[in-house]
C-alpha cells in the first residue's frame, strides 16, 4: 500500500543531453527541497544534519527527505553515471510531486515515447513542465503526447497483449493526453485508437467485410499483436 511513482519507458538518455541531464535532475530535486543526511562529529558527540542533494563520488545521490514537507520518506536514488532514477514510496505531498517532476525529465529528454506512472494513472505533465520550465529557465512542451500512436504502441496495446485487461478502460485510454489539451484533440487517430480497443469485440476476421472499416482496425490489431510476439 502507499503512492508510487515511475517512468514507465526507456531511461537511455541522448549521449549529447547527459551533462546537462544530470545537472537539471539535480537542479529540480534541489529546488524542489529534497535533502540527504549527512552525520557530523563535534565535541564527541555524532550530530544529523540535513543538506542539498548531491551526488557522490560514484555518481549517486540518496536522498528521503523533502525539507517543505518536513518529512521523511522511503530512500530514492539517482545514478548519474546511468541516468537511473528509483524510488520506492513517495507519499502525497511536496516529495511526491518533486518525484514526479523528476521522473518527468525522462519524458522530456529521452529518445522513446515513455511517460510518468503514479499508482497506476498517468501524469498530466502540463503543470509539471511549467514548474520545470520556471526552475531552468526552458520552454519544455508537452508536444510529445500528440503523437498517440507512439505511446499506445508503448503502453496500451502491450498491456492488451499481456492479459492485463483490468487496467483496458476509457480513462486510461484518453488518459495519456493532458487535460489542458483534450480539447484540440481528436481526428482519425484518435477514433481508429478508440475503435480498435472497444470497437470490434470479439469479431473475427471472417466476420467483417473485407475493405471495410472494422475489416482494417481488425487487420491493425492482428498486425499490433504478431508484431509484439517473441
């Protein structure tokens, strides 16, 4: 039980994006006010103190405590090195909205068409990327999402194909746009999408009209699944 949050895509960042990668990870954990401990000796005596995040001389960074929270949460890591981000739970205030935030970056930089997975629900990245935006000084966008096929081909057919129908309903489909942008979106896109998760059930091939519409979506969905097989 708890809140959760992940980037369900590929980390792999652009070998020319990684300094700067990097840098703006930490820039956003560190505006964002999370903190590592940090155990100093004075006058025989161990004291805790609490300081910015940084990375190690092995390139990483723990870090489990947000200091505009003032509280303390499971152990999260940054491997700068790899660009790898973990984290267990995260809560639901200002850690887990800086968590988001983080794993958000992954959206914003890397090569695929991944996206940011809180508890099982899609983030909405438009006011994420305006904070982003506001901490570095970029005009990040959430342009990306407007390429549907990309990510039901990432994320809603593979869940199809791996049995995982509990999680096949409308709101995970219209899920992956932004509110903001639901309403200047839709076109043929969007209605084959829609056609092809709900439209044509369990009909067969020998049962719709060859050249006809759900004929197609019917052939896009034998292609989707032979295409994903080992």
């Amino acid at each position: 039980m708890g809140t959760f949050c992940d980037y369900n895509g590929n980390m792999t960042i652009p070998d020319e994006f990684k300094d700067e990668f990097n840098e703006n990870m930490i820039k956003i954990l560190q505006r964002g006010g999370m903190m590592q401990f940090e155990n100093v000796h004075m006058y025989g005596k161990e004291i805790h103190l609490i300081r910015p995040v940084e990375c190690d001389e092995e390139g990483k960074a723990y870090f489990s405590f947000n200091y505009f929270e003032d509280d303390l949460w499971e152990s999260v890591l940054f491997n700068s090195r790899t660009q790898v981000l973990r984290s267990g739970k995260i809560g639901n205030n200002e850690f887990n909205r800086v968590m988001c935030a983080a794993y958000l970056l992954y959206e914003l930089y890397g090569m695929d068409y991944g996206y940011v997975d809180r508890n099982g629900d899609f983030i909405d990245p438009v006011r994420c990327i305006a904070w982003i935006n506001h901490v570095l000084d970029k005009d990040f966008t959430a342009e990306k999402r407007f390429n549907l096929w990309k990510y039901y081909e990432s994320y809603y057919f593979t869940e199809i194909e791996q049995d995982h129908y509990d999680r096949a309903y409308p709101k995970t489909v219209f899920g992956i746009i932004p509110e903001e942008l639901r309403g200047g979106m839709g076109g043929r896109d969007l209605a084959d999408i829609y056609y092809i998760v709900y439209g044509t059930g369990d009909m067969g091939m020998n049962e719709a009209r060859s050249g006809s519409y759900p004929y197609e979506i019917m052939c896009v969905k034998k292609c989707l699944r032979h295409s994903q097989l080992p």
